[in-house]
C-alpha cells in the first residue's frame, strides 16, 4: 500500500511553417547532460527550446498532457456510479468524488492554457509561490495510483525555503510529467522496492532545486540526455513529448532540468529554478 509522509509538512511561430529548432545542449565528458554552470555555481542561461511545429506535435502535446485528468475524471465518475448503483454511497463519498471531477477538469482546462502559452512563446504568468506548496499540490494529483501501484510516496520538504516567481499551472504541469515518468518507469521494479520521493532544499547560486528519484528502470549514461528530445521515449506506447515540454516551460523561467542515474538503480530528475523571477507578468 502507497504512503505519503512529509518531513516538513514552456519570437511567435506559424506551427506549420515555422522551421523547427531543437534544444541544444554543451556536452562534455561524463557530465554533458547537466547544465553548464556559470559564476558562483549558478546554472548557466539556457539555450532557447522551439515550441512545436506541427499539427501533429500539437496533437501529441494534447494527447499526452491531458490524458491523465481525463482518466481521473472517469475513475471518479465510474467510482460514483457504482457506490450508487450499490446503494452504498454516502453524501461524503459522493461530494469527494465530485470535488475530485471538478478538479481534474480545471487541471484539463489548465493545461489548454499552459500549451497554447508555450505554442505561442508567451512569458509565464508568474505569481509568488512556496516550493512546498507546489509539490504538495503536484503529489496530491498522484496519490490515487500510487496507491493503485503499490507505490510508496515520500515527500522530503526543506525547510524556511524562498518563495519562486513563477507560472504554478505551468510549474506544476512540469512535476506533474516527472511524477508520472516515475511511477510507469517502476512498473517492473519488485513492489517492496517501489519508491517514489520529492525533495525540496536550498541549492547554489539563490537557487532552489525540485528533485524526483526513482527506484525504476532508469537510462544509460549515454541516453540521458536524449530524454528531453522530441519523439525520443523508453515507452512501448510513449510519445516522446513530456519531458521536452517540461524542458521547455523551465527554460522560460531561466531554469534548468536534467537527469541523472540513481546511485542503487533507478533515476533522479533535477529541476534548479532561481529565486528572483524576472519578467513583466511578475507579480
């Protein structure tokens, strides 16, 4: 059975004539899929990541992005139908169910907004947000199949963390994909090795790092950096789309994303964001 505990409680384009232009990355070495780091250990700026081209990447996009608030749409729903077609549902039961519907469609709803902004190269709507805050929100939506995949949860939240100038439906949108990545990535792993964890803490520069570990299949050294590029997927019926639209709302917010291997199998996504947001739509 899943647990969830807590030490500290994406110029415009014409998409079909636009040329495409993929996200280049300096490598080097043993650790050319981290980010390049610039003075006093900062993430060096991002190199720029074109938003999709065609018809058929934006469908991808759709595809991909909200098939998971529509599957929770109909779980709720099928749940509800069946607690009253037994006669055993209760006014709490239903009212959590229907709460559970209305939420996932304003995630739906949420993530139309999100790639239409990054279809048109739009700064993020940036807001005052607490690092926590964020994740408890994005493991709030995965609860339910972690419990369903006998996955044990663990969120290890720094403390007296710097609040982030950022797009929260974006941001969480982008920990949402990475959550998601782990869970299916630990699909052959043994259930009592099936670890989830979500760490927040203060990281060089004025920076904070999000960070998600796996204990699944993980990547060869060599493919990790190939993770974040279009149509590349380690999934039988993948798309390739997630982790490149993720790179790309967190380059928007002067961030970094990468992987790495977790020591003990498995694999780690670090998402660096700075703690003084930049941009006219800051508030």
């Amino acid at each position: 059975m899943a647990y969830l505990r807590s030490k500290s409680e994406a110029t415009s384009h014409t998409p079909a004539k636009s040329a495409q232009r993929m996200h280049r990355r300096v490598q080097s070495g043993r650790d050319r899929h981290r980010p390049k780091i610039g003075p006093a250990g900062t993430p060096a700026p991002p190199t720029a990541v074109s938003p999709p081209d065609t018809l058929h990447e934006l469908a991808a996009l759709l595809t991909h992005e909200l098939s998971q608030p529509l599957a929770a749409i109909h779980n709720y729903a099928r749940g509800g139908l069946r607690h009253l077609e037994g006669g055993t549902a209760t006014t709490a039961e239903l009212a959590e169910a229907m709460q559970e519907i209305a939420d996932s469609a304003i995630r739906a709803g949420e993530i139309i907004r999100t790639l239409r902004n990054l279809v048109r190269q739009s700064p993020p709507e940036r807001q005052r947000v607490d690092p926590n805050d964020l994740v408890l929100r994005a493991a709030r939506t995965v609860r339910p199949e972690c419990r369903q995949r006998s996955i044990a949860l663990e969120l290890d939240l720094g403390t007296g963390l710097p609040h982030l100038q950022l797009d929260p439906a974006q941001m969480e949108l982008v920990l949402g994909n990475l959550l998601r990545n782990a869970l299916e990535a630990m699909d052959d792993t043994p259930p009592e090795r099936r670890e989830l964890v979500v760490r927040t803490a203060r990281a060089a520069g004025n920076h904070v790092e999000l960070a998600v570990l796996d204990r699944g299949v993980g990547a060869d050294e060599d493919a990790l950096p190939r993770l974040f590029t279009p149509s590349y997927t380690t999934k039988p019926h993948g798309l390739g789309i997630g982790l490149w639209v993720s790179r790309a709302i967190v380059q928007a917010h002067e961030g970094c994303l990468w992987a790495e291997q977790r020591p003990g199998g498995g694999a780690i996504f670090r998402l660096v964001l700075p703690v003084s947001g930049s941009g006219t739509n800051a508030r």
